[in-house]
C-alpha cells in the first residue's frame, strides 16, 4: 500500500516510475535497433560458410523474428515491454495533469529559463510516439505476432517501406522519439539521482549522443529500404 502510494501519489515516486520504465523501454529499443538492421546488411556479409544455413539478408531477418517469437524467455521480457509501456504513459498522464493542475494555482511559477524546448514539449514528442507506436505494432506485430496472418516478417517490412508516405511517417516517429530519448534520459538520471550534480553536465552531453546516435540509426533503415 504503502509503495502504491510512493509510486502513484507523489510526485518523487511517479518521476521514479518514469525514469525506471523509460530506462527499461531504451534497453529495449537497443535491441531492437540492432535486430533491424540486418534489414540494411548487405548480402555479401552473409557467406553460407560462415552462417550455416543462414545464406543471405531475408533469412537471417525471418531467423532473426522466429527465434524472437519461439524463445520463451524473450515472451517474458516481451510482457515486461509492454507493462513498462503502459506504465510509462499513464505516468506520464499523471504528470502531465498534475502539472496543469498546478499551474492553474495562483502561487504556481513557471520558470522557463531552466527549462530547455525539449522538456517543455515532451508531452507533444510523447503523443506522436504513441501515434506511431499504435500504427506501428499494427503494421509488424499484429499482423506477425499477434494475428500470425503474416509469416515472411521480412517481405512485410520491405514492401512497407517501399511507400513513401510510410517512410515519412516513420521518420517523423523517428525524430519525435531521438528528442524524447536526449530529455528521457537526462530527466531519469536526475530523477533517480544516481550522480553527483557536477556529473549531470556530463549526462547531458551522453544524453545528447545517445539520442542523435539511435535517432539516425533507426532513421537511416526506411531510407535505405525505400532507395533499396
Ligand atoms: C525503422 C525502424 C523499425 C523497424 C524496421 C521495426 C520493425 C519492427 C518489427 C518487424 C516488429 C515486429 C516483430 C518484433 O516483435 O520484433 C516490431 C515490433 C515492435 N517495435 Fe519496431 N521497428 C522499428 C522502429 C521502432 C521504433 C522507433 C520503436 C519505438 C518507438 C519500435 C517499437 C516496437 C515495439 C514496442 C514492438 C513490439 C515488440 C515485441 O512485441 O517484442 N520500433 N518492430
């Protein structure tokens, strides 16, 4: 009860649940990036010798997607995923009203000197994620996990990109969540308070990095497909 209050009721416990789901969710999208870009290997990394029976790009990609899906302890972190998810928004929900509620009071001040354009729009980044994380899973998870309509995973993903409107909508669900990411990550370790104050400059910087790192790398794999 008493941790229920400290995680939902205060304003410490709701940015603690925050930066623990987030910090999870980031573990998550590293993975995930580095599965998706066998999509953008060439073939000619994949020699038979060395692969086994995996000779080229598509079936090292439906490998890739079967063993995700047939491996029970990845279902586990898989339902861990989407609980962290789900608490991830309605946290954010919960902040996001509180923060209305407070300045609608008298006393409340806004400062925005310290606060950068990020933060202040972290709540339009996190609506267009959420956008396109429904088109998304509707796209690829429904279709492969979920319906199981759909069992050449790869064939799906390339012939999705071949739509140019798509690739725009990802790009722009791509840019939305590299913003996301910098602030997330910042916010989290400051949430959490893991480091000295001095060390926070230096976590911006990693932040930054980061976050412009797996924005163009996630970015660069429509693009590619698309030109493919
Ligand atoms: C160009 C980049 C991307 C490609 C090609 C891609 C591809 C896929 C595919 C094929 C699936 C279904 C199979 C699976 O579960 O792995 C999937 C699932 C998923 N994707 Fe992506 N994805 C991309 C970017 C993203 C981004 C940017 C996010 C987050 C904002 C994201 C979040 C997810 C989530 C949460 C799932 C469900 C995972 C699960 O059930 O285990 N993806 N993606």
């Amino acid at each position: 009860m008493a941790i229920k209050k400290g995680l939902f009721k205060t304003s410490v416990g709701r940015k603690n649940l925050m930066a623990v789901t987030g910090l999870f969710i980031i573990f998550f999208l590293i993975i995930h990036l580095v599965g998706n870009l066998i999509l953008i290997i060439p073939d000619s990394f994949f020699p038979i010798e060395f692969w086994g029976n995996v000779a080229n790009q598509h079936d090292m990609y439906n490998a890739y997607s079967h063993f995700l899906v047939h491996f029970w302890p990845i279902t586990i972190v898989a339902w861990v995923l989407y609980a962290a998810i789900a608490l991830h928004i309605v946290d954010a929900l919960l902040i996001t009203l509180n923060n209305w509620k407070a300045k609608g009071e008298k006393y409340a001040v806004t400062d925005n000197s310290t606060s950068t354009w990020i933060s202040r729009n972290m709540g339009i980044l996190g609506t267009v994620i959420g956008v396109f994380i429904v088109l998304h899973m509707a796209q690829f998870w429904l279709q492969y996990k979920v319906l199981k309509v759909e069992h050449d995973l790869y064939n799906l993903v390339i012939e999705t990109f071949k739509v140019w409107w798509m690739v725009v909508i990802y790009e722009i669900g791509i840019i939305a969540l590299g913003f996301h990411i910098v602030h997330g990550i910042e916010s989290a370790h400051r949430s959490l308070g893991i480091y000295p104050k001095k060390a926070m400059n230096i976590i911006k910087y990693i932040a930054l990095f980061f976050g412009l790192f797996m924005a163009i790398l996630y970015a660069i794999i429509p693009i590619i497909l698309y030109f493919k």
